[in-house]
C-alpha cells in the first residue's frame, strides 16, 4: 500500500506488504531460501558493492519473508528501521553488543535473562555493567560516567508491573551522551511506543504478544536506521536471525495484533476489578486500577494497560502455590502474551535463584502470582481465580 505510514497502526499492520504476488494472493508467499541466484558474475558484483539492491544470503537478514516482517515491525512503533531475531533474547544481547560496549546501565527490574546476560557474560568480556534498582534521575547520572554508555530498562517490570518513566530517563540517558534501549515486551506496541518517549531503541521479545499464541520464538529491535545496522552487523555474525517460516507465521500474528491487545487489556481490567478487595486476595497489582501506584504515569505514557498482572494472596507462599495448583482454565507455565491465561509463582519460578534477600528488595513476596490473562471470557477466568482461591484456603490449616 503506497503511503502506509500515513494510516492508522491496524491499517498498517493489514496492509503490511513488499511484494506484488502474480497470482493476487493479499499475502506474499514464503521464500524458504538460503540463498540467491544471479544471472551473471557482474549481477552478483553489483548486490555485493551495494550498487544495486539485491539478496545474497539469508543469515545476512536479506530474505524477502524476513524483511517484509521487518517492515510490519517498523511499522508498529513508526520507527526508520525495524530486525527480526531468533529470540527476544537475540535481539537484546545484539543490541547489547553493538551500543554497551562503553558500559551498560541497567535500571529496574529486568528480565531474568538480560540480568544472566549483563553479570554473567557481559562483565567477563569486560563491559562495565551497573544495576539501578530504583529509577532514581541523581543515581542514573552518577552511573553515566563516559560518553557513548547504553541505558536499558524495561516498563512495566516483572513481576511487580512497577512503571518507569521513560520521558525522564530518556532525558537524563541524552544529556550524559547515552543512549535509551526499552525492553517493550510486556506492554505490546500497541499500548507503549517507546521511541516517541524519546527511547533511541526498542527491543520486544515476539514470543509472547507479538506471536500471541505461545507457538513460536522470535525476537523484534526497532530503531533508527544507523543504530539498527549496528545491530545487525552482530546479528548476523552471531547468527540470531529467525527461519522464513518462523518470520511469516510471526506476520500473520500482527495481523491481529491491535484487536487481541485491546481484548488482552479488556479482559485483564476486568479480572483486576474483580479481585481487587476479595476475600484471600491482599493485593492486586495492575497499572489499570487507581490504587496502583504507577498508576497515573502509566495513564500518561501507556495508551492501553495490557494483559500482565500480578496478585497477592493472604497465607504467604504456601497457599500461593496451592492456588496456582487448583487452577484449571489458567495453564501453570512460565512466559506471557498467548491467547491462553497463565499463571506463574515467581518467589519458586522467574525470581527463585535470587533468593528471599534479593526479592525483598525488589518487592517480590512469597504470597505473589503472576497472570497473563488469555482471551478467554473473563468472567470464565474470574470463576476460576475464586474457585482456587476458596480450595486453597479451605485446605490450608488454620
Ligand atoms: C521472555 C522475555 C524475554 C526473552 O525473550 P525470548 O524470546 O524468550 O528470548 C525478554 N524480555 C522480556 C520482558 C520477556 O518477557
């Protein structure tokens, strides 16, 4: 469609098309290919030196299937330039290696994966690493303390849904010569663009919201397009591009990508209301309800609240882990961001290896469950929440 980035993001999405098909098919077929013919030795020297566009090699990132899923990705967020990955943790260790290499400032709660990425691998290879628990400005401009250093944060966290403001971080990361990369996985594209906060890049992991449906593994950067070369220079030489196949399945999801976040979004206020104040629920910790207390920032920077949320339950670990065993609809499996509802204890799962010291800190109790609620009807889900609840207590001792 000419002039696609002028409409609205579903138009976008929809009509997220390179290719012209001769048989008129709205969609473009899947070129699974390794590699590319020329018609003659001189052809192929102009695609080397760049004189003409051309594709020499899938790893490299130039397949049609893979770069018409680049082009939907840019799309989302508005960005110059968008790459796909084998994973969310590709994306992120690429762009880690192409921007961190002067020393990565992380601030938050992050993914428990780019936490082993920065400590254990990282600071080994010599990249100074600094964590910020807090999002506190005077701390963050202490910890910049050279040019050329790389800020990564991520909003809303796991598993306390805490926000971060991305406005101010972006400010303070440019005026000490940083850059801002934002993990954007939990809020989706279509309630969080980060860039327009002033964020330099976006990182997502497409294996949950973006695929949406916990049937495959892929990872998104967006960005501008010099920074987002950088990235793929290491991404190709790390080799963490996806397969044609995993790009096209990943296409048809973001198809569909606006209408189910607004349903995840819907559906996740409405199991919030719900439980907020029940009997055997102490807390519910979702970005939606007035109470929380990110609440208002989420409001200015977010346009949805997404899917994520988090509950406390009265009687601690143990009647946690009861609940999460007596619920049926919800699946007990780690990830987020599928049609399924699911359920995770983070104090035995994400957050265990950190132990009880360290998840204090961080807010992290032992009573806490983390839902990804699915698209199913709510009040399926809210049913099952109190059946589980009720059954968890009643064989709980007094
Ligand atoms: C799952 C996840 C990742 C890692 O993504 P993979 O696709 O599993 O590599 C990174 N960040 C967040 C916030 C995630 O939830």
């Amino acid at each position: 469609m000419a002039d696609n980035r002028s409409k609205a993001q579903s138009t976008r999405i929809i009509h997220n098309r390179r290719h012209r098909d001769v048989f008129g098919s709205p969609y473009s077929p899947v070129y699974n290919t390794t590699t590319y013919r020329f018609r003659d030795s001189e052809a192929q020297l102009d695609v080397i030196e760049a004189r003409r566009p051309g594709h020499l090699y899938t790893r490299w990132g130039t397949n049609p299937t893979i770069q018409e899923l680049e082009q939907g990705l840019a799309a989302l967020e508005l960005a110059e330039a968008g790459l796909a990955f084998a994973s969310g943790m590709a994306a992120i260790s690429a762009t880690i290696l192409a921007h961190g290499q002067r020393g990565v400032v992380c601030v938050g709660d992050v993914y428990g994966g780019t936490q082993e990425l920065l400590a254990n691998h990282c600071r080994p290879l010599g990249i100074p690493v600094t964590f910020l628990l807090q999002a506190n400005a005077e701390e963050l401009k202490a910890s910049l303390i050279r040019p050329g250093m790389l800020v990564f944060c991520e909003t809303p966290a796991n598993p306390t849904l805490a926000i971060i403001d991305l406005r101010a971080i972006a400010r303070i990361a440019h005026e000490q010569g940083a850059l801002l990369a934002v993990d954007n996985t939990f809020a989706s594209p279509i309630n969080q663009r980060p860039l327009e906060l002033g964020a330099d890049i976006v990182v997502h992991s497409a294996t949950k919201y973006l695929g949406g449906h916990s049937d495959l593994t892929a990872g998104a950067l967006m960005s501008t397009a010099p920074l987002s070369e950088a990235v793929a220079a290491w991404r190709k030489n790390l080799g963490q591009l996806l397969s044609p196949e995993t790009a096209a399945l990943l296409s048809r999801s973001l198809r569909t990508l606006p209408v189910r976040i607004r349903q995840h979004n819907e559906n996740a206020m409405t199991v919030a209301q719900a439980l907020d104040g029940y009997p055997g629920v102490t807390r519910v910790l979702y970005p939606g309800l007035p109470s929380f207390p990110g609440h208002q920032l989420a409001a200015e920077q977010m346009s949805g609240f997404g899917g994520m949320m988090t509950i406390e339950v009265t009687g601690g670990g143990e009647t946690a882990t009861a609940v999460a065993d007596n619920l049926q609809i919800f699946l007990l499996a780690t990830s987020l961001g599928g049609v399924e509802s699911l359920v995770s204890q983070p104090s035995v799962t994400s957050h265990h290896d950190i132990g009880k010291a360290e998840r204090e800190k961080r807010g992290i109790t032992d009573g806490m469950l983390r839902l990804s609620i699915g698209l199913e009807d709510p009040s399926d889900l809210i049913a099952d929440l109190q059946q589980a609840i009720a059954t968890a207590n009643s064989s709980m001792p007094q």
